[in-house]
C-alpha cells in the first residue's frame, strides 16, 4: 500500500522534537506543532520539495489519536491501495459495531471480520492485535516516551506488524517528525518520479536523496506522497 500513498495561527520555528517533549503535540486544527518549521526547512533544502509543496496548501498530517485504530487500519492497509483498504475499512466498521476496539473486534472474530473482505491472514493479525491490547501485552501510554526504536521493536513484536506498520504509526499516531519508511512503495516510486527520471532506485539512494530532509523526513514524505494521491489518507 502506498500509505498517504498518508500530512495528516502560524507556528514559531521550533527545535527538533524528541520523544517526551511535545513530538506528538499539535494545535487547534490538528497540525503538527513542528510542521510549519519543517515546510520552511524543505523548501529551502530541496529544489523538488520547493516545487510539490506549494501545490499543497492548508492540509497537513491528521490522525484519530486511537493507537489500537492506528495500527488496526495499518494492517488493513498492507499490500492494497488507499481506495481498496478504505473501503474494507468501512466493511470492518460494520461488523465492529462502528467501534473499532479490542473488544469489538474479538467479538466480530475471524468469520466476521472475512465477511469485511480481509484476507484470513490479515483476519488473524487484527484479533492478535486485538488480544495484545485485550491482554495488556503493550503499552500504549509508554510509547510517547520511548524512542521511535524502541516502540517499534514493541511494535513489530505483534504479529502481521512489521518495520513499515510500526512506522506507519510513528508517522500517524506518535507524529513524529523525521520518520524515513524505506519499505514504502510509494515513497520509493515518488523519489524514482521526481529526483531519479523514473528509474528504480535503492534504498541506499533513497537515503541519500532523504539526506536534506533531516530532521523532517516525514513531513518530506507525506507531500511526496500527495505528489502521487492527493487525498490524505487518516489513520
């Protein structure tokens, strides 16, 4: 899934923000309190950026702030389009009596949640994920605290969540500013579109290019997601 393929009164420049300092913080209208700093960052560090981000006015990150409604749709999302994961999402909703918990989803069980449209596969990783929660077997209102590492290494202990879930939630839950999700496919064709003449591109030049995005590679990210689908994607 190309996930933007999902950004979610002015803002003062502000430092880099670190786990436990305000990385998730955001105003009124749920902008990132870093974003306006990191768009005045890129536009000057980066000619394609210079170009994608004006074509983007008044939409930024935006997330429902639920961890477990973050990392369920992640999973719904995997290896399928934004439209498509969308509308099993939807389909999801109905058969969790439009309350997408832990709770609800071990009661929809497996048959309910294929009746949705997901795969077995994809059925099981959402009641394992349901379960951990369930079970307190994670820690949600630790992860704000804990570096970006290590909320993904508690992450992807959960099955059906790997490297680009976990970030998927650094991006859209924890907002954190300078996530890099080199699994991406999106991403990856973004930076072969406009820095590579549509030529494949490796991880390693992907991280070259992502060189001038430090410290916000995710805001760097989701406009270049927008730069392939418009529409943000909320998670």
């Amino acid at each position: 899934m190309t996930a933007g393929v999902p950004l979610d009164g002015a803002q003062l420049p502000v430092a880099p923000a670190t786990p436990g300092s305000g990385a998730g913080a955001a105003g009124a209208d749920g902008k990132p309190a870093y974003w306006d700093a990191a768009v005045a960052h890129l536009l000057k560090r980066d000619r394609i950026l210079k170009k994608i981000i004006p074509q983007h006015p008044e939409v930024h990150l935006l997330t429902r702030g639920d961890p477990f409604v973050t990392l369920a749709r992640a999973i719904v999302g995997q290896q399928i389009s934004v439209k498509a994961a969308d509308s099993v999402w939807q389909r999801c909703l109905g058969v969790c009596s439009r309350r997408p918990t832990p709770s609800s989803v071990l009661k929809a069980g497996r048959d309910g949640l294929r009746t949705a449209g997901l795969s077995q596969r994809k059925a099981e990783y959402l009641l394992d994920l349901a379960g951990h929660f369930q079970g307190r077997r994670v820690h949600p209102r630790q992860w704000a605290a804990m570096e970006d590492e290590a909320v993904i290494a508690e992450l992807t202990a959960i099955r059906g969540i790997g490297r680009w879930t976990a970030e998927m939630f650094l991006i859209f839950n924890l907002r954190r500013p300078d996530v890099l999700p080199l699994d991406d496919v999106g991403l990856l064709r973004a930076i072969s579109l406009h820095y590579f003449s549509g030529e494949p591109v490796s991880r390693f030049e992907a991280r070259e290019v992502a060189q001038a995005w430090r410290p916000w590679c995710t805001v760097a990210t989701w406009y270049l997601w927008r730069s392939l689908d418009p529409v943000p994607v909320e998670y």
